[in-house]
C-alpha cells in the first residue's frame, strides 16, 4: 500500500511513523511535511488548501490511501476531491467536517443526537453575547463559531475579557459567536475511528491548552499531553461510544452527511456525568502523539477499513500498557507572537534517549543545512515507559538535551497535580 499524509505538523511526524512500521505499507509519502519528516519519507510542498492540488498528487504518486492531518482541508473539501479521483482517503467530507468548522452545527447535531453537552446559545451580536452570559453567569464560555486552530475558546470570568473575544470573533468575515455555560471537572480526548457506520474508539488521553504550568496564561494548540489516565472511570470508552460517539455518527448518517475519517469527542467529566464541550474532524495534536505510541495494531489498515466502509471486519485493537507522555517545545514568543529561524540543537542527543521520540511539528532546513524553527510549536518530545513517572522522566531528560533559543515548555505535563 501506498499512503500519502496530508500536514505538516508533529501530529502528521507521528502519523507518518505509525505507518512505517505497518507492514502492509510499500511507501509512505508526505506533503508539505516538516525538517524531521522529510528525514523518513518523501516530501513534496503542496497548498493544503487547495483540494484540487492535493487529489492531483494523490494521483500524481499513484496513493492507495491519503491521510488527511489538520482540519483546514478538510473543511475545504480535500477528501471530497481525493475520493473523486477514485482513492480511498482518511477524513471526512466537508459536510461532515462543519462538525468542527461550525460550533454551532456541531451543536445542532448533538442536540438531534440526544448527547450530552453544555447549554449554549448562538450569538450574532454583542447585545446577544451580553445577554448569553448573564444567563450562565462567569466563569464565561466564549467559543469562536468557525476553525481558529485551537485558540478560538476563552474562559474566563473577567466579562470584559470575554467581551473582548466576542467582538474579535464578530471581526472575522461572517464571525459568529457561541456562548456556553461552563463545564466542571477534568477533560479528556477521546478519538474514535469510523467508516460512517462503525465506530472504533481509541484510548483516552488528556492534553494541556494553556501556555503556562498550572494551566494558566492563553490558550494554545495544545502544551503536551498523556495516556493513559489512571483518574478516569474504568467504563469511559463504553460509556462515551454509547452515549456520544455512536449516536452522533448515527445522527450525521441520517442527516445524509455521513462522517468518515476521525471523530475527536472534547470531554469534560463534570459533577453531573460525561459533557461533550466540542468535537473535531481530525487527529488532535498533540494527544495522537501519545495514543499512536500505545497503539499496537498496524495502523494503515484500520484507516483504510474505515475510508472504505469495512471497519466491521477489524477486531479489537490491541493496546500496549506502557504510559506515554509527550511535551511540546514552543518558541519564543508563542502563543502571541512566535519567533521563526532560530536554530535547533541537540535533536539527535534527545532521540537517543530510551524510550524517546521527537515529532517535528514547526521546523525546516536553514539555508546552512541546520534545522530551525518555522512555527509556534516546534517540536513534540514524546516517550513511553512502564509508568507515566518514567515517561515524563525520559521525556523532560531529553527536553533538557535540546537548545532552542527564547523557547519554553510546560513543566507538569502529566505530573500528580496537572489534572485539568
């Protein structure tokens, strides 16, 4: 099999890695790709946001499988035109894909579907933002309607901060707004694999938004993650496939929008049961570093059962126990104003650490041949190990075996007190 995966960030390195070792898998392409992934595979550069151009070199290299990464494709259509071109492709429709493009559809859905979720409300105004969060009351749940690459959410209960959000939102073209009543309680990231009918859960895992150590300072496209998560009930994947995944799935079936590709359920366990706060279209970054590492089954072929509509006939995936933890290395200057063109030292120390494997998300080639930043997050230090005390233990070793000028990384992932 042939696969080409679609990104360039430390979710698709991490892709790309699971699909060299499956040994269904002839050759692994990728475009655009990254510095360290264009160290494993072939890459090509390509305009992600044209699904045109992505469906041409599906055919260009003669793909049996594309693997869609981020959501701004396939918001725009890419698997629409890749399945046009006769090849089988990870990811859902655009249609399919407004689950994480519009808030307020992704509502609207769970609200046929009968999942549980917070109440919220669809703001076209300020006067209706106003009024939306004097119904819920603070802390404030502002939600950016369309795609904004994980910072579209604020929390907060200053009301002019989360005013200040709204009116940045009501800026875009065509902005909307949805305000929610909060969520309490630890949240989670749970994947599920479907065909449009079938649907295959993964093993949960919990990601870190904020910036800053003890979760604080602006939201981020995510700081690290961990799995598993000896916190969560024992029946969590039961539950939210029974209760959230499968029903969704169904809905969006009937609604004559079948979703195919990846279902990403945002959780909140509150005081009051299993709350969906959002769901996206795609793999989540980085929390699909730290699951593919558990992930034992060989990883093309359960994609392309699910591209294909035969996800029925894959067993049970097996699971490795091990724990695996992955801390992403920002740069300086991120989230508000990352720097791009510093260079990175120490990769090949910090990958020869036991157990450790670094993802590149925002990295190139300088002109000198040196690796350099070219992005917010930069790189993905992921490692597992028996217990999640010594996947956090190998992976800040390495960590401190890289020099990146100005960058930063959050301390605490996966520490005792880092539940959020």
């Amino acid at each position: 099999m042939i696969v080409l995966v679609i990104g360039s960030g430390a979710r698709e390195h991490a892709l790309v890695t699971s699909l060299m070792h499956d040994p269904s898998v002839q050759q692994v392409l990728c475009a655009p790709g990254n510095a360290g992934i264009a160290e494993q595979v072939d890459c090509s550069p390509i305009e992600v946001t044209d699904p045109g151009a992505i469906a041409q070199r599906a055919v260009d290299v003669s793909a049996d499988l594309v693997v869609i990464g981020p959501e701004v494709p396939l918001v725009a259509g890419a698997a629409d035109a890749v399945r046009g071109a006769g090849i089988a492709c990870f990811g859902p429709s655009a249609l399919a894909a407004q689950l994480e493009g519009s808030k307020a559809f992704a509502k609207q859905v769970m609200i046929d579907a009968g999942v549980p979720t917070a109440q919220a409300r669809v703001c076209l105004s300020i006067n209706d933002v106003s009024a939306a969060m004097a119904e819920f009351g603070a802390p404030f749940v502002i939600k950016d309607d369309g795609l904004a690459a994980g910072k579209g959410v604020i929390v907060t209960s200053d009301h002019d901060e989360a005013i200040a959000h709204a009116a940045a939102c009501f800026a875009k073209p065509d902005g909307a707004v949805v305000v929610e009543e909060y969520l309490d309680g630890p949240e989670v990231s749970l994947f599920a694999i479907t065909d449009g009918t079938c649907v295959l859960a993964l093993q949960p895992a919990q990601d870190f938004k904020r910036v800053g150590d003890g979760d604080v300072g602006p939201n981020t496209g995510g700081m690290g993650a961990y799995s598993p998560l000896p916190w969560a009930p024992a029946d969590l994947i039961e539950e939210v496939t029974r209760a959230v995944l499968q029903p969704t799935v169904d809905a969006m079936r009937e609604r004559g929008t079948p979703f195919s590709g990846l279902l990403y359920a945002g959780l909140a366990l509150t005081s009051r049961g299993v709350r969906v706060i959002e769901f996206n279209a795609r793999f989540g970054d980085p929390e699909t570093q730290v699951v593919l590492a558990r992930l034992r089954t060989p990883l093309a072929g359960v994609l392309y059962a699910a591209a294909t509509g035969t996800l029925a006939e894959v067993g049970p995936l097996e699971w490795s126990p091990d724990a695996a933890v992955t801390v992403v290395l920002a740069a300086h200057g991120y989230p508000e104003s990352p720097r791009s063109g510093d260079p990175i030292h120490g990769l090949a120390a910090a990958g020869n650490v036991e157990g450790v494997e670094v993802f590149h998300a925002g990295t190139k080639v300088g002109p000198d041949g040196q690796i350099c930043s070219a992005g917010g997050r930069v790189l993905s230090v992921t490692a597992h190990g028996v217990n999640l005390q010594e996947a956090r233990d190998r992976a800040y070793a390495a960590l401190e075996l890289i020099d990146l000028e100005g960058a930063h990384y959050r301390r605490d992932i996966a520490a005792e007190s880092s539940q959020v």
